[in-house]
C-alpha cells in the first residue's frame, strides 16, 4: 500500500495534468473519467460513483451517497467544476468523509481558469461546526478537524 502523502500527490499532480490538458470548461464527469482513467493506468485502484452508507450516531443507516471517486480505498475525491469552490464544497466534503468514517478527501476543482484542489483529513471525534474559513479560503485549526489547501 503506498504512502498516503505519496498517494495525494500522484492525486494532485495527475489531476492538474488534465487541467492543464483539457483546461476549464468541460463537465464534471468528464475530468472524473479522465482521473479515474490515468490513474488506473498508473495502477492505482480508483472506482466511480462508489457508494459510501451514512449512519447516524447510533450506527442506523439512514442513507448513502455516490462519492465521485474512491481511491485506493483510501481518499475520496470529490470534483467540481465550478467557477470557484465555495464554503458549502468544504462542507459536503467534510460531511462524506465523517459519514464514510475515512480520514483523508481531496476537494478539486477543474472549473476555474485556475487549478484548485483542497486536502482534508477528518480526525474521529471532531465536529465541523468547531471550524471556520478564514479569508485565505483555508480550513482554521480548529478543534481537531484538519484542513488545509494544497497547492501545485
């Protein structure tokens, strides 16, 4: 199994590869075809719209969600292509991986005219509303939700 660290910067570097390549301006799902695509030539295992069960508290599922891509059974990727990731982006990703009970997503945005992409890591025990944006649009330490842009 490789390294998460290593593993999120293959995510990131393939992923403005294809920016970079296909520019803005396509829809989502085609930047999700084209990750899932080079990064399985890469022989990483990705799978699209991978069902993920939400349960609440008391371990009773009450729904489930399509998260764009799982990689490696390890970082869920959610896409946008918008003209800019917004807080509510921030949230829904840090909803799924609390609801999936993952620790690391990346948020990525093909969208704008510039390549976008924001780590999160989810700690057990956290609550999202101990956390804040800041005006830079990076994720405060708060509590022990972890969040922090990575850039290219």
């Amino acid at each position: 199994m490789k390294d998460i660290t290593a593993l999120c910067d293959q995510i990131r570097q393939t992923a403005y590869d294809i920016h970079v390549y296909h520019a803005h301006g396509h829809l989502e799902k085609v930047y999700e075809n084209a990750l899932a695509h080079r990064l399985r030539k890469a022989g990483v295992n990705v799978q699209q719209q991978h069902p993920i069960q939400v349960f609440d508290e008391d371990g009773t599922l009450i729904g489930d969600y399509l998260a764009d891509l799982l990689v490696a059974g390890q970082v869920i990727l959610e896409l946008k292509a918008v003209k800019a990731l917004a807080p509510e982006h921030e949230a829904q990703i840090l909803g799924y991986l609390k609801s999936a009970r993952l620790r690391h997503g990346l948020l990525i945005n093909f969208g704008s005219y510039k390549f976008e992409i924001r780590k999160f890591i989810w700690e057990a025990g956290a609550t999202t509303r101990n956390t804040k944006i800041t005006k830079n649009g990076v994720w405060g330490l708060l509590g022990t939700v972890l969040g922090f842009l990575a850039t290219h």
